[in-house]
C-alpha cells in the first residue's frame, strides 16, 4: 500500500477507531472489532485487510480462532494516533483564554482551579503510587488510565458537538464490557492487586456511569 493510500485510510474514522481497539485490546477478533466501531463485518473485514497489507496488523490462530494484533509498526502508529488525539481533544485556542480570563465562579475559582482541585491531588497520588506496585498491579493500573482517558474523550467530544444522550450512550456504552474485564482480571489475579488500582478502576467506573446518566455536564 502507497504512502497515500494509508493516509487516506487513517483520515477515516473507522479504521482508526479499529486500529486504537485493536492496541487497547493486545489481542481480538474481527467479530468483536465489528461492534466496537460500529461497523459490518464485511467493510470491518476489508479495514483488516488493508491494515495487514501496510504491515499494521498481523492475524494468528490459537485452534480455529482467528485473532488480530498489532505488529511493531502498528503499535508505532497506536501511539502518534492517540497523541493526535490527546492533541486535537485538548485545550482549543477559546478555552486556552477562557484560562488566561479565569472565568470565575461564585466561589471566586475559576473552571480550571476547580478542575485542579478534584483531580490533580488524586493523579499525583495514583503516580507516587504506581512506583511502589507489583508488576501485574502496574499493568493494570496502566488500562484503567487508557480506558479513562478514552472515556474522558469521548465524551468531551460529545458535548462540545451538541450530541444527543442516545448517541453519547451509544459511544460509551461499551465501554462498559471493558471495566468489567478489568474487575474480572483482578479477581482472577494469582496475587492480590493494590488497594490503589482497584480504587482507581472503581472510580472509572463511577465516571462512565455518571456520563451514561448525565451526557451533559450540568450549567454551573
């Protein structure tokens, strides 16, 4: 495949949305890659192909089941598209000065101190927190931060294009089959997994479900 024609396929959405799958899973089938994104098996199926053919994906099987993972290139390109998309879901220009003005509330905090408040005590801890886990807890920890952040994404891209509470739940929906496979990791887990990456799944989960009930941040 020309230069060309792979980045037409990733000025796409749906191949995108498979290939960022794809990485967050480590391993699955197209099947399953065909409801994530939405899509046909048949045009899941022609994604697949192309991504194979630009050396992004390999498929392997364990009996008569067919799985697609990433290649080396393909995770290379997992991570420039998710700092695409960390880049583009980021502050925009307008609210870089809505920063700069302060926007205060009633309270005299503006949007961004308040935001500070809830969240970067907790981020601080989980980090100091992480150097002092076991290996399967750090791993763990580190797919409850990627699905998050994903969450997280979704649904600011949501709101800032207006979108309806059907459509927002849509997105986000599944992404509840993902917290609970991490519960069943850590249940299943041959040793106990920290206090701290349990609290921070639980805390993924309580977010989901807040945005799957409230699309919408309440006006303040």
């Amino acid at each position: 495949m020309s230069d060309d024609d792979a980045e037409k396929l990733f000025l796409q959405e749906k191949p995108t949305l498979a290939l960022l799958f794809i990485g967050s899973m480590g391993k699955t089938y197209a099947s399953v890659i065909s409801k994530e994104i939405d899509s046909t098996f048949a045009h899941t199926t022609r994604i697949l192909s192309k991504m194979e053919q630009s050396g992004l994906i390999r498929f392997t099987f364990e009996g008569r089941i067919k799985f697609v993972e990433l290649t080396e290139y393909g995770k290379e390109v997992e991570t420039a598209l998710e700092e695409f998309r960390n880049i583009i879901a980021a502050e925009s220009p307008a609210s870089e000065e809505s920063k700069k003005t302060g926007e205060e509330g009633p309270d005299g905090k503006g949007e961004a101190d308040e935001g500070k408040e809830s969240e970067e005590p907790g981020k601080e801890t989980e980090i100091e927190k992480t150097k002092e886990l076991d290996p399967l807890s750090v791993e763990i920890l580190e797919k409850i931060r990627n699905l998050r952040n994903k969450i997280e994404s979704i649904h600011r891209e949501a709101v800032e294009q207006g979108q309806s509470k059907e459509m927002v739940s849509r997105k986000l929906g599944p992404y509840s089959r993902d917290v609970k496979k991490l519960h069943s990791q850590i249940e299943k887990a041959e040793s106990p997994v920290d206090e701290a990456v349990v609290s921070a799944l639980e805390k993924t989960e309580r977010l989901l479900e807040t945005y799957l009930k409230s699309p919408k941040p309440e006006n303040t």
